[in-house]
C-alpha cells in the first residue's frame, strides 16, 4: 500500500516517507496554506508499503523518566547569540571535537528554514537560533545514516516530530547518534514567512540579508525579530509588536497537527531536550539574569552522557519537571485551534500582510480548548509516574 493523506492533522511533514522509499517515487509538494505534504509517483510505486510503515505517527510509544536542569552557558556571547541559555551549541561542539557531525536548522539563500549539516564551527553557527517556520528535511535522513555506517558521531536536531521521524527512518539503535528535540509551540507555514519577508523588503526598499528571531535588546522575555537590510539599516521589533509573531502566537499560521499533535508528551524520543526555562525566575531567580536560561530534559543515558562531558561550561540547577513544565505548557499540551485560521489563509497574499494580521490576529480570540493546562499536566505526570515526585517537592 502507498502512503495516503486523507486527514492532514494526520501528517506532521516529517519527509520519512520521501527518505525510506526505495524507488524515490515519492515527493513533497506544497497544499495552497503553504505545507509540504507527500505524493506518489504511481507510474513508478511498487506496493512495497515502506513509505506507510515508516510513518512515526502511527507509533509514538516510548518510555523515560527524564532529569531535568535549567542551564546557562558560561560564554556570554554564545548566550546572547542564542535564543536562550546557550546549550545547543555546547552539545553541537562536543560532538565536533570528535569528528562528528551535526544537523540543524539553516536559513538558506532566500530564508527559507532547510535542514542541513556542519562539520566546522563556522558551519555551526548558522544553526544557532530560533527560526519559526517549519523546516524542510529534504534527505538529510539519508545523509546521516550514511554518516553514522561510516561510524561517525552524528548529533541530529529538530521538532519532536522530526526526531521520531529519524528514529522510524533509522529503524534500529545507533550508539554514534545523539537526538536533540525542543520544545515546540508548533510550526508555521513556510508560505506565510515568505510573505511577511516580501512585505518587510517592499517596506524597506531593499534586500534582507540577515534575520535573527531572538535578539535579547530588550531582553530573554521580551525577545525581539530582526531583520538586517543591505544598507545595514535595521527593523527590529519586540514578540508583542512584530506582525509575524503576533500571527504566530495567535495559531493562526499553524500546520494542521500541530493542533492534535502526538508528540508531546514527557516521554521524548530525543536524547536531549531543550527549550526556554520561561517562569525561572519564579522557581530559582538565582538562574535568570534576563539574558537566557534553558530549561534541559535529559532522556537517555546517551543524553547523559554528553551531559556530563558539556556541564563544566554549563551553570546548572537541577529541578524537578512539574516545576518546569507549569509555565512551559507546550511541552504537554498541543495549542488551541483558532477559528479564524481558514479565512486567514483564504486571505493571504490576498491583503498586505498587516492588513492581513489586523484583521485576524488583533483583538482576543474564542478559542476551543478541551482540557485545561493544569489538566494536561497532570495527567502527563500521572503517566509517567512522577505526579507523587511533584506534590512532594511542592510539599517541601
């Protein structure tokens, strides 16, 4: 049977499909919001099923109990160059130093958000940093299994959908592979971010030549969007005023299953997973100073492993994960749907884009939510037995 999709809350974008099949007959193609979704090349399939039994959505199962630090690297100038505590780059180095390689996030030639891969710090650094848009996989699968049967260290990094993905890809254990995951509120369309880039260029009168998605001028919570034009002149506007973030934060931009999604949950596939430790400052003030802190699950020995090798760069606090996750609730809890998402993309490329984002993203939104946040949580912590640990702590 060749892959179908018939619900797309049902496909995470996640390309396993387009890496696993053996006659290449499948590609990706853009639906009219933007996201890239499988087809097959009948002509050319030969019912071998692979594609289906590769998707990682029909088996999210998996079983950790993880360890949990808020971190902040030593090196200021690598924390204020990234988007929260600095730790990504650390674990990225450490497996440089050993030859290895790492996949991440690039913007490439006209920013659009690609994985791709380095092999040198100067490689790396176009990695660092948040992008809010779904990246393209394309087939870096592939690439890193034939990193990791060359017997190379391979540190992979994406959405939690992207790291099952690989995993499904993969289909057996490697002991070189190092998974890093974040924690994600959810993915944005690539087609959006390609007209909010038009609109802030037809503004400016000219080309963009660097973009940054957290600058920290007037701070780690109150992050700022930059863009850099040819000229050097620069836009830069707070998450609260810039028209792309409010359209971000309002979900109205949002790949379809991102709004069901099955890959949050405490039990990661991922070695490591790392996200901003939002609400430190209410459990350990002593770990924020306004310039970043990340809050660190460790899920594996492996993610342990390298843990223990990066944390002498690192100032570290463990904690405990109830605490962490109160005010990081996407870790459990998949946004709410926004009823005004269809008219959006209906309109899109239709009115200016800040027309666009007046219209839908500015006053407050009705929004179906099912169960409440403290709802979710618990019975996230309920699952993984840790619910006993968090009233204790709570307790103490």
């Amino acid at each position: 049977m060749m892959i179908r999709i018939t619900n797309k809350e049902n496909c995470t974008g996640c390309h396993a499909c387009v890496n696993i099949c053996p006659q290449e007959c499948i590609f990706m193609k853009a639906d009219t919001e933007g996201f890239l979704y499988p087809y097959v090349n009948k002509d050319l399939c030969i019912d071998c099923g692979s594609c289906e039994s590769v998707c990682p959505v029909t088996d999210v199962t998996t079983n950790n109990k993880p360890e949990v630090y808020a971190c902040i690297n030593k090196d200021d100038s690598i924390r204020l160059d990234s988007s929260s505590g600095g730790i990504f780059t650390l674990i990225a180095e450490q497996v440089l130093s050993n030859g290895g390689i790492v996949f991440g996030v690039i913007f490439n030639e006209d920013f659009s958000a690609i994985h791709s891969y380095a092999e040198t710090r100067e490689e790396l650094e176009k990695m660092r940093g948040s992008k809010y848009v779904q990246s393209e996989i394309g087939k870096t699968y592939r690439k890193a299994k034939d990193f990791l049967d060359e017997g190379r260290q391979v540190l992979f990094s994406g959405t939690p959908c992207q790291i099952a993905g690989l995993n499904s890809f993969l289909g057996k254990v490697y002991n070189n592979l190092f998974t890093v995951d974040i924690i994600c509120h959810g993915v944005p369309s690539p087609a959006v971010w390609q007209e909010y880039i038009a609109y802030r260029e037809k503004n400016a009168g000219e080309r963009i030549k660097k973009i940054a998605f957290r600058r920290k001028d007037e701070g780690w919570k109150l992050y700022s969007l930059s863009f850099l034009f040819q000229s050097d002149k620069e836009y830069i506007q707070t998450l609260n005023k810039d028209l792309y973030m409010k359209a971000f934060l309002k979900n109205i931009c949002l790949r379809p299953s991102c709004y069901s999604c099955e890959f949050k949950t405490l039990n990661r596939q991922s070695d490591i997973t790392l996200a901003d430790f939002w609400g430190v400052q209410n459990i350990m003030p002593e770990m924020d100073d306004d310039k970043g802190t990340s809050l660190i699950l460790v899920n594996s020995t492996k993610g342990q492993d390298i843990f223990e090798k990066i944390k002498n760069e690192m100032k570290y606090k463990e904690t405990d994960i109830g605490r962490a996750v109160t005010y990081n609730t996407s870790a459990v809890k998949s946004v709410a749907y926004n009823p005004k998402r269809e008219k959006f993309f209906e309109e899109l490329g239709e009115l200016s884009f800040d027309k666009l984002v007046k219209k839908y993203c500015s006053d407050s939104i009705n929004i179906r939510v099912k169960r409440s946040t403290k709802a979710v949580i618990r019975s996230a912590l309920q699952k993984t037995g840790l619910l006993n640990v968090v009233k204790k702590s709570y307790k103490a």
